[in-house]
C-alpha cells in the first residue's frame, strides 16, 4: 500500500467511536499532521446519498443481502474517491466504522454467509485494509444508555439481542486478526479511552 497511515473505528452503537475519532483527529493535526476523517456508510456525495437509505427509519423489508451491497457500494465509492487518493498523498486516513463493522453487522448479526461477506469487502477495498484498527468495546447496555434521548435509526431500532451478537462478532475479528485489530475497554472515561488510543497509534506514527 502507499505512503499513508490507515487507521480505522469500530465498535457497537454508542461506543464513542465518533467521541474518539473527532480526539485523536485534533491531537494529530496539532501536532501538524495531515488527517482525513471519513464516516461510513457516506464520507462522499455518492455514498452519502446510499446512507440516507440506509439509516431511513422509515424504510421498512430492506433484504439482508440487498443491504449488504449497498454497504459494499459505498465503501467501494469512498475507497476510490477519498481514501486510497489521502493515502497516495501521505495523508493519515481515520474511518468512523469500515469493513468489519461488514462482518460483525451483517454477519455475525444478521447471519449472512461470512464468505460472500468477505469476497463483497475485498471487491469493494481492493486491497486498502487498515494499519490498525481500534475496536471500541461496550456491553450493549452502556452504549444503548450513552444513546438514550436520541431518535434511534433503522439499524439502532434492533435492540440488544442483535448488538449483543455484533459485539461478540467483533471480538472474534479481534481474535482472527490481533495484529489489525485492537480492543480498547470504551467504558471508561473518554480521556482513559483517548490516551490508549493514542499509545496504539504512535506505533505507527512516523517521527
Ligand atoms: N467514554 C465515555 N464515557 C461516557 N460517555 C461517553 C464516552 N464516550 C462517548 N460518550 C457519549 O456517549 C454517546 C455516544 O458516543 P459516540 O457518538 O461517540 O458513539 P458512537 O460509537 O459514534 O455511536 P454511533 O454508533 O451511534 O455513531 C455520546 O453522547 C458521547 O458523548
Ligand atoms: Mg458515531
């Protein structure tokens, strides 16, 4: 892959991914780097448009497989447009959520054949798999009361059974690939979570 650093956010609803992104992303361009922030599903006109449909509450009987794909678009949009462009620039590339929430979502919470999950995310990142990856972990319980007070989305309106399920598919990933994949414990204070966060990366920082 190229010049760049790649790192993304995963992690169930209300695990402080975006609380998180929006810390380090301030820390690294205080320090004067090049950053470019992205949130999935959306980060470009395209896949932004997808998104709406996604998180459309109001769209009722969405097929599992048809949603995969449109997840697959978006992704295969973004990589084209912004990500794979940052990183041949040297640019440090953080992804609000990117190909494993793929697996833990519509996977190991819906069900869907982990193959065809894995051959979609291949085809839509072509080879721009992060450095790291930082796995927020919360019990569903924590992140539904971090979430309490806002409208829920069609994906948040599935309740604890199906987060508990992706949480779990989340740990699994970790346990496949400890070298990408990293569990920060997310239910302590947001300055605790920070500076682990911060620990993990400069690994990866050049000086
Ligand atoms: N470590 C923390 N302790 C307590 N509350 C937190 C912590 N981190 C974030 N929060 C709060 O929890 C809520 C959810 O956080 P955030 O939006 O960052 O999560 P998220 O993972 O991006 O959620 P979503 O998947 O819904 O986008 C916010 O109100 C945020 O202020
Ligand atoms: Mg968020």
């Amino acid at each position: 892959m190229s010049k760049g650093l790649f790192i993304s956010f995963e992690g169930i609803d209300g695990s402080g991914k975006t609380t998180q992104l929006e810390l380090l992303r301030q820390r690294l361009e205080a320090e004067g780097r090049s950053v470019v922030a992205v949130r999935e599903p959306g980060g470009s006109p395209v896949a932004e448009r997808i998104r709406e449909v996604l998180l459309d509450a109001s769209i009722d009987g969405l097929n599992p497989v048809a949603e995969a794909f449109l997840y697959g678009a978006a992704r295969a949009q973004l990589v084209a447009e912004v990500i794979s462009p940052a990183l041949d620039k040297g640019s440090i590339v953080i992804a609000d959520r990117y190909l494993d929430s793929t697996l833990a979502y519509q996977g190991y919470g819906r069900g869907l054949d982990k193959g065809f999950l894995n051959q979609l995310n291949q085809m839509a990142v072509s080879g721009t798999i992060p450095h790291l990856t930082i796995l927020l972990d919360l019990s569903p319980a924590e992140g539904a009361v971090r979430r309490r007070g806002t409208v829920p989305d069609r994906l948040e309106q599935e309740g604890l059974a199906f987060q508990e399920r992706v949480r779990r598919g989340y740990l699994a990933l970790s346990c496949q690939q400890p070298e990408r994949i990293k569990v920060v414990n997310a239910a302590q204070l947001p300055e605790k979570v920070h500076e682990e966060i911060i620990y993990l990366v400069t690994t990866y920082l050049k000086p």
